[in-house]
C-alpha cells in the first residue's frame, strides 16, 4: 500500500444528481432528486464515482427516521456502492482510480452520481470483480457472515434455518450456510421464492403461506430443532423460531423487515437453554473494523471461488429508486436490487459494471 500523501483529484464536473431526503416520511414522498454540489473529501476521506448502488431495506428506514442511525438532514441514503476513487483528502493512502467498496458517510449516500466514504470503509476490489456484484454483497453479505460465523457460530454439521431466504440479506445467508457445510432450511413465501432458495442450494425449503414452519422444521431435525436460526423478518416469525430452536441453539436478530419488533421471555431462553443474538453490522464500522476487513477478505475468497455469487434480480436507473424501494419493502422482490446511476460509460472510468438499464 503507497504511503500517506496530501489530498490528490480528478474530478471533471463540479455538480451532480442525487436523491436527498429533507424532511422524514415515506420515501415516495420525501426522496428528491437534487443538483448538489460536489464535496471536497477531507483527512482520511475518498470522493467515489458511484457505479453500483445497492438497495436495502434500510434503506427505506432512513428515509421514515426508523433506523438505528439518524443522519442530519438533509441527506442521501444509499449504505453500500461500488465505483473508482476520484479524489482523495489528505492522509489517505488510497489512489485516485482505484475501484473501491465502500459504504458512504453520513449524510452522504450511495443513491447518487458520486458520494464520499472514510477511507476506513472501504475496500479495494479485484479486477475481475464488476461494479454490480460488487455492490450487491457489501451490507448483505457482509451482514450475513458476521451473523452466522461471528455471532452465530456455525460449523459444519449444524443445521441452519434461513428466514426470508429468497431475499437479499437471506440468499446471501443460504449461500455462506451452504458454503460452511451447514443443512440449509430456507423459509420464503410463495412458488416463485421457494424456487429461488431451492436454485440457491438450500436443503429444504418451507413455504410459510401453506406450510406450519415451526413443525417442518422440527420434522426435518427429528425434533431437535434448528442449531442456529437466521431472522432479518421479526414478529410472528421470530415468536416461530423460539419454537424449533435447537438446545444450545443460536437465535441471530437480524432485522424487524415484518415491522413489528418482537420479544423473548428470558424464562423460555433460559429453559430451552438457547442464545438471543443481536447482530448490527453497521456497529462494526466504528467498533470493530477489524471484523469487516476479516469479512471482506472471506467474502472476495469465496467469490472467486465461485462458492458464492449475488442474486441481482434487477438493475434500476437512479430516475427509478422510489418506486424500486416500494418494491422491495413491500416484499414485491427477491435477491437484490442494484441501483446503477450512469446509462452511459461512467466520465473516466475503465472499470468493469455488469449490465446497466
């Protein structure tokens, strides 16, 4: 890696697009598309070039001020993007046209033409690795894998259930089970997703709508239950999950996508001798970075591998971002959605992105 150096740029326009929120509420309602004004990246920061955005639903929470973290106003989401460094603030060891994952500083975001990122969150990317699949593994697999191997502890052998499976954060989840030698039960609602996590190498798949979860799992396990169960959906299902966890199990909290944040009677944790695991990867950011890079590394292996690939279900053009987020909180999407904000060759840019709109 070069040494630290004073700040460097190549930077050809002095504006760009970018979707601000400036007052809280439904992001169909509160996104707007803004002309702002390019930043200058201060010590230890990188001005990126977006090439590939990817879509949570975190996402949506920000925009309604739900989420675990409230950036000021007004600000661009966008947690997770892909793209080449155009300038570099001082301190920073990084070099302008470096292709980079990283994920944006607040009240910066990814939703736009270009963002600014700590140097501190971002990864360097092979070249063989294009801007899209890139952007599509950088909070849900990087979520999934300190879930089950940092906090949930998964070995080979354990058997594994996967909530939500033919979504972004649960394909990636099914995938690393997999991966890890792990019996991979994947819940999901409907033929089409069920069909998903069956191409996705889970070993039984539950559709929730016809299906009792709790009893096909404990059929599945001969009544033992699950040694680790994967929830990003909360509410009834994590009331479920309680229900065929395995003695010694590992319940990884995730996320609340159903809306409603449920709660464990420590009596029954305590009987049934099980785990409640929170898991918040963005803690990791400032907390443990060490983590991530550790992940990061696991996660490019793994790629190259071909052990893992991200199911990217649909590219979106940046005019398009509220309807998708519409779509993907209202469990009208599966894998991942990747936001792609140029049409044409991104100004400056050789590297690799798979498929624009």
């Amino acid at each position: 890696m070069p040494g630290r150096r004073p700040g460097r740029f190549r930077v050809v326009d002095d504006t760009f697009r970018a979707w601000r929120v400036h007052e809280l509420g439904d992001p169909a309602d509160v996104l707007q598309l803004d002309e702002v004004v390019s930043p200058v990246p201060g010590a230890g920061q990188l001005l990126v070039q977006v090439e590939a955005c990817g879509l949570n639903f975190a996402d949506d929470l920000l925009c309604r001020g739900t989420y675990q973290e409230h950036p000021p106003l007004p600000f661009t989401p966008g947690m997770e993007v892909a793209g080449t460094v155009l300038a570099t603030g001082p301190a920073c060891s990084v070099e302008v046209g470096q292709r980079v994952l990283a994920a944006p500083v607040a009240p910066h975001g990814g939703l736009a033409e270009r963002t600014l990122v700590d140097e501190r969150d971002a990864f360097g990317l092979p070249d063989h690795v294009g801007s899209v699949t890139a952007a599509a593994m950088l909070v849900t697999y990087q979520s999934a894998w300190v879930a089950l191997f940092r906090r949930g502890g998964l070995r080979a052998g354990e058997t594994l259930v996967v909530h939500a499976g033919a979504g972004g954060v649960g394909s990636a989840a099914i995938q690393l089970g997999r991966a890890a030698g792990a019996t991979v039960i994947a819940t999901a609602g409907g033929a089409d997703k069920t069909e998903v996590c069956r191409r996705l190498g889970a070993d039984l798949v539950v559709d929730y709508r016809v299906e009792d979860v709790v009893e096909a799992v404990k059929a599945a396990t001969d009544g033992r239950g699950a040694d680790v169960i994967f929830d990003p959906v909360g509410g009834d299902t994590f009331d479920a999950s309680r229900r065929c966890i395995a003695w010694e199990g590992r319940l990884l909290v995730v996320g609340f996508a159903s809306g409603r944040i449920p709660e464990a009677p420590a009596n029954h944790v305590l009987v049934k001798n099980y785990s409640v695991v929170g898991v918040h990867w963005g803690g990791y950011r400032t907390r443990l970075p060490d983590v991530l890079v550790e992940a990061h590394t696991a996660l490019m292996d793994l790629l190259a591998r071909g052990a893992v690939e991200p199911l990217v279900s649909r590219l979106v053009a940046l005019e398009d971002v509220p309807a998708a987020l519409r779509d993907l909180t209202g469990r009208g999407t599966v894998g991942k959605l990747v936001v792609t904000p140029w049409t044409d060759p991104v100004p400056g840019s050789t590297s690799r992105t798979e498929g624009r709109p």
